[in-house]
C-alpha cells in the first residue's frame, strides 16, 4: 500500500508530516490543524522529533479539538522537559480538552501502530546533550513472518506438511521493512544510519554548502549521501523560506543530473501544503532502464 504522505515544512516557522493511512503525524508544526481539518482527527499517534518551536506549534490546537481517551499519543525525546511543561500548561488551558498520552521515549524504543506497522526511535544528532536524549528521529517499520529462504522453492503441499510437521515457526521467521525514513532537522544525511529505508524524508534547509550551518542539512551533501542508498523515494523538506521554489527545482535538478540517482526526488516548498506526495509527479525521476 503507497503511504499517503501529506507535508508542510519551511524552515523556522513550520513542518509536520502527515502519513494519512498510518494515522501518524511526524512533528506538529504551526498549523497543521488548519491545514488537515477534519483529516486531523484521523491522527491517532504524534512523533516528535525535538522541542524546536516550528515543529511543536501545532501541538496545542491539535490537543484542543482532538484530544479524546488518549487519542492522539504523543511521543517525544524523554529528556526533553518542554514537553511536559507543554502537558501540564495545555490541561489548564484548556480543561475542557479531552486527554491524550504522552510519553517521553529514547533511541531504541519501538512503539506499536496498528497490524504488523510499529514506529522506532533513533538518536537524532541536531540536539546533541550529553548522555541526555533531546532528540529524536523515526523509522516506520512493518514486520511479519515470511517464509525462510530455504522453503521458498518447494511446492505448497510440502510447505503444508512441513507447517504442519514442524510448526510455523520453524519454518518461518520474522522479516522486518524500513517503510519510512524521518530526520526531523539533522546536520547531514549518514547513509549508514538509513541504510535499508524505502521512503525517506529528510530535511535540506540550504541548498548550498557554504551556507550549511546550526545543526542543518544542505541540499549537495544530501543528495550525495542519499545516492548511496537504495530508496524507492527521497522526499526533500524544511527549506529555508529564503529560496523561490524556482531557485529549489534548480538546484535539485542540477545536481540530480550529475548525480543520476535510482530513485525519484519530490520537493515540499517553503509555505506550501503537498498533498498525497507520493502520487504527484515527482521532481528528478531515474530514467528507466533501456529495454532490450
Ligand atoms: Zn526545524
């Protein structure tokens, strides 16, 4: 199934992401409530990357017209104090509100979605605090069992007697997929640290590398570090509002067309809602490969 993912993002002021069919929100920037209307009561699960203003704005109108028997859970890096400050000024300011969750979590920890979908966080190094966890970034995952690589060649009966000999697990094991990619802000894209993700969105405030700077990505060393990995898409957020959508699909076809990465490359512009990004037509598309 494609993640229907709809987006806003420009640098400073707001970004969240929304993946409709999980019903997860990635950060909850000014807003997103406004802009999802009553799509925002489908949010069932907010991960938040860090306390950084423009991703957190939207937070309290979200909590105001949603909030119900701890819908929506609210993740956030556990070390980070704004946001049970944020917890306690939301239920006195608005005490009519319904409750939701909030729990703080570390790199590692996995959070279940619905069915065989599960969220796991990662450290994050734009907020880099000791020891303490203030920030985060996310993977959406799936796992399920698929047959082991051995069985793949034999014929159903013998699956079926094998299953019924041995058990399914025996004959099965747990496969898990890297659906989703989130950087939330980052200083730079470490393929190393997305190796194995389908879809990823990453941030890229500067679209050159002079002007790479406060913990931030720039578009070169972004595309770079990306190429190496095999997506099946890189969606491209968090421009500084400096830039004209024209000056961005520039310079991302620029250096895509030296680059030649597999993978098609979709941009959100500084100020704009992208619906379903997945389904429009994306920026750089690969050129197919020549039939013969
Ligand atoms: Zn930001």
């Amino acid at each position: 199934m494609r993640p229907n993912i709809t987006a806003s993002s420009t640098a400073l002021f707001s970004t969240w992401v929304f993946i409709e069919n999980f019903g997860v929100l990635l950060d909850a920037g000014d807003g997103v409530s406004a802009s999802l209307g009553q799509k925002s009561r489908k949010v069932r699960h907010v991960f938040v990357t860090h306390a950084d203003r423009d991703h957190i704005c939207g937070l309290l109108q979200l909590n105001q017209l949603n909030a119900r028997d701890g819908i929506p859970a609210i993740y956030f890096p556990k070390d980070c104090g704004s946001f049970p400050a944020l917890k306690e000024f939301f239920s006195k300011f608005d005490p009519q509100s319904g409750v939701a969750t909030w729990t703080g979590l570390q790199a590692g920890e996995s959070i279940k979605l619905k069915g065989e979908l599960f969220v796991e966080a990662r450290t994050s190094l734009h907020v880099v605090s000791g020891d303490l966890c203030k920030a985060l970034d996310y993977t959406i995952c799936s796992s399920r069992r698929t047959l082991k690589a051995d069985y793949r060649d034999l014929p159903g009966k013998e699956i079926a007697a094998l299953r019924e000999a041995n058990g399914e697990e025996a004959i099965t094991e747990m496969r898990t997929e890297k659906l989703i990619g989130y950087s939330g802000d980052a200083p730079e894209l470490e393929p190393k640290h997305w190796e194995g993700v389908r879809i990823l969105i990453h941030e890229a405030t500067f679209l050159e590398t002079e002007t790479a700077r406060n913990s931030h990505s720039n578009l070169p060393q972004v595309l770079r570090a990306a190429s190496q990995l095999q997506l099946e898409a890189l969606i491209l957020i968090h421009f500084s509002a400096r830039y004209s959508k024209e000056e961005i699909d520039a310079a991302i076809l620029a250096q895509a067309a030296s680059l030649s990465p597999s993978f098609p490359i979709y941009a959100v512009y500084p100020g704009e809602v992208k619906t379903d990004i997945l389904a429009s037509v994306p920026l750089w598309e690969p050129s197919a490969p020549p039939t013969t």
